[in-house]
C-alpha cells in the first residue's frame, strides 16, 4: 500500500522528474531528485557482491566473500543455510551502501549448455523457488532489497537480447513460472529484473501479459520491475507494459514526456513507475548501515556452503573418506587443485576477500605421516603437455590414493556464450585414464558450474565428488570432504545425461533465425529422462554418504479437501553422523503420459547421528495435483488416482503410496464446438443430452450405438450433429449449450 509520505513525494515531482525516476541516473544507481529522492545503488550478486569502486560498468569490484554460486547452494537442499547466505550478502550490502542485490537468478536448466547455469539453482521449479525464496528472505531480513531474475525464460545466452523463446503457455505456467510465482507469494521481492529475450514474439520488458496480468494481478507483486541491463528496445512500450525502472541510463527522458505530451503514454503510467520506485526507497531506507562484517565467519559460513553443496557421485569400496592420520601415500595430481576455480565469469563475478586452495587446506589438515604430494598434470588453458603427464603418472604409480583434481576451465562457462559440449577438456580425460592405468585407487573432485559428461571415464575413477564451483573457502571444504572431517550430504539438482543427445531439448537449443522452439514442452531433465525410462548416467536427486539411511512407516493423513499430510521414517543405519535430503514426488500412472510421470513436490533434510530415527513431513495440497489448463485458463485437478513417493533421488524411490482425488469440482464450460465426447462426460451436459435425444421422436440411445461408430464420433464437435442424425437443429443445440451453463452452475 502507497504511504501518505509516498504520495507526498510524488506530488511534488514534476512530470519531467517523475519520468526522470523510470531511468538509472548512473550505470549501479538510480536518479537522485532534488532532495526529494535519493539514488538507490545496484549490485551484482546474490552469491557475493560485485560493488564497483566508481560506479561504472567495468570498473573494478571491491572485496567481498565470494559465496558458493547458485549451481552450489542448490545442491546443499538446505533452504536454512542459504537464507544465512543471504543475511550474510545483505550485511555487506549494508556495509558497501548497496541498496538492492540484482539477485538470485532463477531460471530453469533447459539445457546443460547455457553458458549461465552456474547462476541458476536446478532443472526443476520447485527446487529453483524454495532456495530462491530463501535468498530473497536471507537478503531482505535487513531490509536490503533483492531483485528475483531473469523473469522470463533466459534460458540461454546464445542471441540473448533479441531471441524469441517460443513457449506454449501450459508450459510456461508448469515449468518456467512457478519458481518466480512461489517467490513472489512467499518471500515477496522487493524488486523483479525482466529477461532479454523476447518471449513469443514480444520483449520481456514490454511485455504487459508479464509484467502486468501475470506478476502483478495474478500473483500480487507490489514492488519494482526493472530491465536488465540495455533490455529496453522501446521505453514508451515498457512503461505501458508495466516496466518501472530502465537500466542503465541512456538519456531517452524526453520519449516519455513526449510520449505524454502527444497521447500516446498515460500520464498515469508514468506517476505509477514513479511511485513504485519511492515505494523501494522507502523499503530499503529501513536497512542499517554497519562499519563492518566478520571477515573470517563469513569465510567460515561459504566453506560450510561448499561442504554441504558438494555430491558425492561415486564411492566404490570406501575409497573416501581418507583416514589423514593413517600412513599412506596420496598424491595430489591436477591444477585445480592449486589454482582453485570457485566462480564464473560475468557480472556475478566477485572479488574474494581471501581464496582457499585445496592443496594448502590437505596440507593444513594431514596428519605427520600421512605423506602428500603435488603434481600439475595438465595446463588450465586445455593444451596437452606431456611432461606434466609423465610427471602426474609416476607420482601417481607411487601413491597408495591419487586426488585427481579435474574440470572446466574459467572460460568454458560465461556470462554472454553458451557451451558447445558438455565434455571435459581431452588432455584431462587422457590424462585420468594414464594415472587410472598405474593406480586402481583414483578418486576424481571435480570443479564445473553446469553438468560435465562423466559416461566416457567414469569407470577408471573409483569415486567422483562434485564440488561444483565452491566460492572463496571451496578448496577448505574439499579437504573436510576428503579427510571425513565431514559427511558429504549434497544431492543433484539437475540430472547428469549418459550423452548431450539424449537432453530434451538437443534438438531445438539453442535454435536459429531468432527464434529457440521449447519443443520438448514440460520434458525437461528428470521429467523427461523418467517418463521415457531415458538411461542417465545419474538421476536428479542422486547424492551417495558415507554412511546409510533407511525409509519406512510412510503414512498419510488427510487433512482437508485436497489436502494431505505425508509422513515418514527415516534412519541412520550406518557408522556416521549424515545428512539425508527426503525427497516427495506426486507420480500419475498413464498409458499414454499426457504429464511428466512424477514431478517434486517436497524435500527436507535430516541430519541424524548413527542409530537415530527421525520422521520427515510434508504437506500435499491441491496445486500440487493440478495441471495448467489453457481452455479453462486456470489450474484444474482431474479426480482420479495418484501416488505419493518418497525417496533419495528420483530413481530411487523408498516408498509409494496410492491416493485418490475428487478433483476441484469444477466442470469444463460447454458450447457448440465441445465434442460429443465432452457433452456425455460432463456431469451436467451428459444428463442434458442424454435427456434431449430421449425425447426425440426417433428416440436415439447412445447406449444402442454400435461401439465402433459411437468411438469415432465421440470427437465431432456437438454443432457438427446438427440435422437428423440426433435430431438436433441450432436452436436445440443453442438451448442445451444454455441449460448446461445454468445447470453447472447450480451443481457448483
């Protein structure tokens, strides 16, 4: 609700000002009026802040703890530890004078190729929403604003400021919105940054079904929407559309006070974007300001963020955790772990206040007999050097375990480009197959922002820890990982392909001739790969220990109508403290799948000591069964069946339980065009029709029809029966199309 403070300042802004406001005054900040408003400054972020020191777009950062990013925090399931992430991040912002964190970015995997993965949380909405609602909660807990991006479908960055991503809207609402929706209702952003792309044919940030139907009317949003930076193609059909603030500026004001001088701008549309930007000053002028933060506990906290976000992929034979007292030989071979890679390149890009190697941090924590050494092994630019190999190789033939630190290189994964593989660079592969072929106790750690390929090595390592990119403390957790001074309780959020052929969208990313096709719908990674039984290499979910749990008791209550609670049991049957992430998923058995085979729809995570139980709730509503349907223009839940699943990852369920549904009640409307089939199924037009071909003097029973000829004619919409076959003219049909809507009223 707008203050009278609010309303004050508005009025005394002039138009010229007012339309001043819609525009960023310098690259990170907003315009300054008067003393009326202040300018609100940007940053880049959520997982650090990129505060520049003079306010220009490539001016360099000052110091800030570089977090794990959001490819990392997603695979912690820990929505907890990333709200503290996001306090953390807002106390600097205080510190720094940062008003707004540009941040967290919320987009869908579509594809394991998007050069910008690194930024985004997972393949499917539900996880993307969660972590990204806990973010804008961590953030705004101090009153700094955090501004949810990219809204909508960035999901590439092949032509990124002009390409059309081509979405059917059931798909859209399934897959790509829900994450914002959940944001927007649950944590309430003070701020929404629109997309580049155009979204069926129509730019992000003018697009008023966006930015105005949907975001605002349909999901409540009351805050600010502003452009990503150099978006706009036209500030006059943003404004229109519901677009607020321009960034960064490009001294195009006067297209809007003379857009309003001649007609074509409602002046009222200028005053709303206007007012909404006070309304983001008067929220963000609550935040304190401190002198300074814990330097050394913020460090502390990206360490256990990079710990907990860390998959243990492979572990054959307990080959970790190793024991750093025990008398052995382990080498160290790779240059990742020396010159650590913690982050991606773009504008989230972070300058440390300090990094951790993992080869300082083995050295730090091994014990005096435990005997470690350091090979390079290959070049971070990805050219072969054979010295560096045969160097790798004969420390590695020596040693009782080989550390084989392997990954992407820093420009493999970017802001601005998307990938062309999902391979890792050969002279490593070649490499792990050289060091595999003298020792039979290779365990890999990877470092990668999006999903490498594992299918062509994965049977020379013997275990394999994803550490993803883990911030400026990332080669600290890796060393508690390997020496067990903790449990790797990380599982994936995005589905690891055997091949880049079989992801769902290879043959429609990342398209041509200004347009990607989402051809492949709502399939996207695990919806897809389990709905056709597809062979991954690992599934969503997927997250090993170094200890075990077990599942039972699992029972349902209901609650209400379309409402469940679903409870189960869940124990530690192995010899270590661990953490368990327990995983829900609603599944529908079809013949033919008209919907993914099962879909997440609730996780918690457990940390419980050896012998200890504990039990996991979660709460099934009715959206949680519901489809998008684009006839009704709404989410509809059919009666029927389904099951709840509980379980480690999405392969690997636990237990299973059927349900049943009554579905919402509400029945389909009716009309001239709706086939016989929808007339006899409907609860009120079947009666109806049913009735009207009784009564008719040739007294058709559909009952009496043969089966093969009423199976054909079940899709001919009713006008099509117009004449003597049912005895059915326009006025019969008019008034049966009538009576159904005044009967479906009464039954609802």
């Amino acid at each position: 609700m707008t203050t009278d403070l609010t309303s004050e300042q508005l009025a005394a802004l002039s138009l010229t000002e007012q339309a001043s406001l819609t525009s960023g005054g310098t690259a990170w900040s907003t315009t300054a009026v008067r003393d009326v408003v202040r300018a609100l400054h940007l940053s880049d972020g959520p997982h650090g802040l990129r505060r520049t020191q003079d306010g220009t777009v490539f001016s360099p950062s000052v110091p800030a703890t570089c977090y794990p990013p959001a490819v990392t925090m997603a695979s912690t399931w820990d929505p907890g530890l990333v709200r503290r992430i996001g306090a953390a991040v807002a106390r600097e912002a205080c510190v720094l004078d940062v008003d707004v964190v540009l941040g967290p970015g919320v987009n869908i995997k579509r594809s394991p190729l998007c050069g910008r993965n690194f930024e985004y949380f997972s393949e499917d909405p539900y996880v993307s929403g969660v972590m990204g609602a806990a973010v804008v909660d961590g953030i705004q807990s101090l009153g700094i604003g955090a501004c949810v991006k990219h809204f909508a479908v960035n999901n590439q960055e092949t032509d990124r400021m002009r390409v059309s991503a081509d979405v059917d809207e059931r798909t859209l609402r399934e897959l790509y919105l829900p994450a914002f929706e959940h944001i927007v209702r649950e944590a309430k952003p003070y701020a929404v940054m629109s997309s580049y792309n155009r979204v069926n044919g129509v730019y992000a940030s003018e697009n008023p079904w966006l930015l105005t139907r949907v975001l605002r009317e349909e999901w409540g949003f009351d805050g600010l929407v502003m452009s990503d930076w150099g978006a706009v193609e036209d500030r006059v059909a943003s404004l229109a559309a519901g677009l607020d603030l321009q960034m960064p500026p490009d001294n195009s004001d006067d297209r809007i006070t003379t857009a309003v001088e001649e007609g074509r701008l409602d002046r009222a549309a200028v005053a709303t974007a206007a007012r909404r930007l006070l309304r983001l000053q008067e929220r963000v002028d609550r935040a304190p300001r401190f002198e300074d933060w814990d330097v050394d506990a913020h460090h502390e906290l990206a360490r256990e963020a990079a710990r907990a976000g860390a998959v243990l992929l492979k572990n054959d034979d307990g080959l970790l955790p190793v024991d750093p007292s025990a008398r052995l030989k382990v080498a160290v071979v790779g240059e990742f772990a020396r010159t650590p890679r913690y982050q991606g390149h773009g504008s989230s890009r972070v300058k440390p206040t300090r990094v951790d190697s993992a080869w300082d941090a083995l050295r730090r924590a091994a014990g005096p007999d435990l005997e470690l050494s350091f090979s390079p092994g290959f070049q971070l630019d990805g050219s072969a050097d054979p010295v560096l190999t045969d160097e790798a190789v004969t420390r590695a033939a020596g040693a009782d375990v080989v550390l084989l630190f392997l990954g992407l290189p820093d420009e493999a994964e970017t802001e601005g480009q998307d990938r062309t593989d999902i391979q890792l660079p050969a002279p490593q592969v070649a490499l792990l197959r050289s060091v595999a072929a003298v020792s039979s106790r290779v365990a890999v750690v990877l470092a990668n922002g999006a999903t490498v390929s594992v299918s062509e090595w994965h049977d020379d390592a013997q275990a394999v820890l994803e550490t993803w990119l883990g911030g400026q403390a990332g080669g600290s957790a890796v060393a508690d990982l390997v020496f067990g001074a903790c449990n790797p309780s990380g599982k994936l959020t995005e589905s690891i392909p055997l091949r880049l052929q079989d992801v769902p969208s290879y043959l429609h990313f990342p398209g041509q001739d200004g347009h990607t096709v989402h051809g492949e719908g709502r399939y996207v990674g695990y919806r897809h790969y389990d709905t056709l039984d597809v062979p991954v290499a690992y599934p969503f979910g997927h997250g090993l220990s170094y200890t075990t749990f077990d599942y039972g008791d699992l029972d349902v209550e209901q609650t209400g109508d379309n409402e469940w609670t679903v409870r189960v049991t869940v124990t530690n049957t192995g010899p270590r403290h661990g953490e368990e992430v327990v995983q829900l998923y609603v599944a529908f058995d079809e013949a033919h799948p008209t919907r993914p085979r099962h879909e997440l729809r609730g996780f918690t995570k457990l940390a419980l000591d050896p012998g200890a139980s504990q039990r996991a709730g979660f709460r099934l509503t009715g959206r949680d069964l519901a489809w998008y349907s684009t006839q009704r223009g709404g989410w509809r839940i059919d009666p029927g069946p389904f099951t709840v699943e509980v379980g480690a990852s999405s392969r690997d369920i636990r237990a299973r339980v059927e349900l049943h549904t009554p579905g919402d009640g509400i029945a389909d409307e009716l009309t001239a065009q709706s086939s016989l089939g929808d007339w006899l199924d409907h609860p009120v037009g079947g009666r109806l029709l049913r009735e009207r071909l009784a009564a008719h003097p040739g007294k058709v029973r559909l009952d009496d029809v043969d089966p093969m000829a009423l199976s054909a004619a079940i899709q001919i919409p009713l006008a099509k029966f117009e004449g003597p076959t049912l005895g059915l003219d326009a006025d019969a049909i008019t008034t049966l199309v009538a009576a159904a809507g005044r009967g479906n009223e009464g039954a609802l």
